[in-house]
C-alpha cells in the first residue's frame, strides 16, 4: 500500500526524489478513491524500482491541495525532476493508468 505523505515531507519525498513519483491526492470519504485504491497499489508493485509511489490525504492536509490545483478527489499527479509532468482525475483502469505512466517517464 503507498505511503501516506504530508505537507513536512512533501519536497524531500516528492520534489527531490531521483525517481518519478506518482501522487494519489485522496480523502477517506471518496467512494471513487476507494475504488482507485486497489489500482494503485497494483501500480506501486509492478513499478517498483522506476516510480515511487505517495497518497496524500486532501481532507487533513490543504496547502497542497491550493498549490497543486486539485479540485477534485482523486487527482493522481506525475512528478519527474520535480515538476508536474501529468495530471489525471478521478477513476481509471490499470491499462488506463499504466499506459499514462509509461508514457510520461
């Protein structure tokens, strides 16, 4: 299961990280994110050594919900070198999102 990542650790994790990183903004009460969830774990193994993978809770931390634009739940962002690469919001298949990724790293 990703990890959860916060606001603090956010730039060491993400922003600094040698690898792409892959970011599920979620909140516990989303039935989609829910549903997502099972897919994103299939994304963490299957990548594991080429993405790192994080989820951030949008309900607890807000600054980079402001930042980052997230306007709905989930928004999954692709980050390389430290900058968005791509952005996809709400449910999507693992072909959906394997397919994204491979594209963008």
């Amino acid at each position: 299961m990703a990890t959860r990542i916060y606001t603090e650790d956010f730039s060491t994790k993400v922003l600094e990280s040698d690898l792409p990183v892959l970011v599920d903004f979620y909140s516990d009460s989303c039935v989609v994110c829910k549903k997502l969830a099972p897919t994103i774990c299939e994304i963490e193994e299957d990548y594991e050594g080429k993405v790192s993978v994080f989820k951030y809770n949008t309900g607890y931390d807000k600054k980079l919900v402001e930042e980052y634009g997230i306007l709905s739940n989930p928004t999954v962002i692709l980050f390389k070198d430290g900058q968005v690469v791509g952005k996809q919001v709400g449910a999507k298949d693992y072909d959906e999102l394997s397919d994204w990724i491979d594209g963008l790293i």
